[in-house]
C-alpha cells in the first residue's frame, strides 16, 4: 500500500519542474519582447525629431524664396541660424584644442538665447505677413537691426579666434623656418664626408710619400 501511494508523488514532482521551467523562458522571451519593444520605440522617436528637423528646414527654405517681407523675415532667420551655429562650433573646436577663452563660451551662449528669441519673433512676423495685409512694417526694420547685430557679434567672436589661431600657427612657423635655417647653415659649414673616400684620400697620400725619392742626409 506504501508504495502505491508514493507513486503519484513521484510523478508530480517532474511536471512541476517541468512547468518551472517552462515559466521562466516565458518571462525570458517576455523581458527580451520589452527591451525590443522599448529599443524600437526609441528609435522611432529618434527618427521622427530628425524628420520633424528635416522638414522645418526644408519649409525653412522654401518660405524664405518669398519676395516678399515674409521672404526676407525668413531669410534672415535662416542666416542667423547659420551664424550663431558656425560661431558656436568655433567656440567648442577652440575649447577642444585647450585655448583660453575667459568668458567667450557664456557670450556664445547668451548671443544664443537671444538669436532663439530674435528667429521666434521674425516667424511671427512672417506669419502675420502672409496672413494679413495689415501689418506693421516699421517692426521689420527693427527687426533687421537685431539680427544685424547678433551676427556682427557673431562674426567678430569668430574672426577673433582665427586671429588667435593664426597667432600661434605663425610661432611655430616662424621657429621651424628658424630651426631650417640653421640645419643648413650646419650642413654647408661642416659637410659629412664619406668615409671611404677619406680612407681612398688617406690611401692615395701614402702611395705619394712612397713614390717620392729619399732626401739625401
């Protein structure tokens, strides 16, 4: 009788562990669905900003071939953006390159804001434009002096670093042609003779002095 009642234990025992394991490959797959669901979703968000950037750009550029104010607004936010982007870039190769800048980065950065704010208020400008007739026209005037003079400060910033770059290329210029002066300045005074023929040189005397006659004592 003991027997037969361990039998049926012994038979549940495998099916349990047969069925631990088939729980936990389910969670495995389940985990690895999750990550992949969750690498996609990032991704397809990391691609609809680029598209969403695209496309700005393009109607960008498009709206800017108006003849119009709304045109010329357009314009000049697009070569804002350029300004401050290629300053911005001189400033972060300068920082890699380890030169000392003092307070220029912040001055970058605040000419940013308010390039951020200027671009808001001409897109405005070019809206209201394209969309009624009345509309202040004086407020592109002003609109222009802003924008004139973020990106003249902008040039300058970058027309200051080149000079420093230049500067400091045209020291080490100046020492190499130095150092290449003085190499062949060297060179010419103290020519490197090969020694065979100094040992053909040394050679040939000795067959002179054996040639000529003995002085006669």
């Amino acid at each position: 009788m003991l027997e037969e009642s361990e039998h049926p234990r012994r038979e549940v025992a495998p099916i349990g562990e047969f069925l631990a394991i088939v729980m936990v490959i389910l969670l495995f797959l389940l985990l690895l669905g999750a990550a992949g669901v969750y690498l996609l979703v990032k991704a397809g968000k990391k691609a609809t900003k680029k598209a969403r950037k695209v496309t700005k750009r393009v109607v960008s550029h498009v709206a800017a071939m108006d003849p119009g104010e709304a045109g010329e607004a357009e314009r000049l936010r697009l070569d804002l953006r350029r300004e401050v982007s290629i300053t911005r870039q001189a400033v972060d190769a300068a920082l890699r390159d380890g030169w000392g800048l003092g307070e220029l980065p912040q001055l970058v950065a605040e000419i940013a804001a308010h390039a951020e704010q200027l671009d808001a208020q001409l897109g405005m400008y070019a809206q209201q434009t394209r969309v009624s007739a009345y509309v202040d026209h004086a407020s592109l005037a002003r609109l222009r002096e802003h924008q004139a003079k973020l990106t003249t400060a902008c040039a300058r910033i970058r027309a200051d670093l080149l000079n420093d770059q230049m500067a400091h290329s045209a020291t080490g210029i100046e020492e190499i042609q130095g150092r290449t002066d003085l190499e062949i300045e060297a060179r010419r005074q103290a020519p490197v003779l090969d020694p065979l023929d100094q040992i053909d040189e040394l050679y040939r005397r000795t067959m002179i002095d054996r040639a000529r006659p003995e002085e006669p004592r």
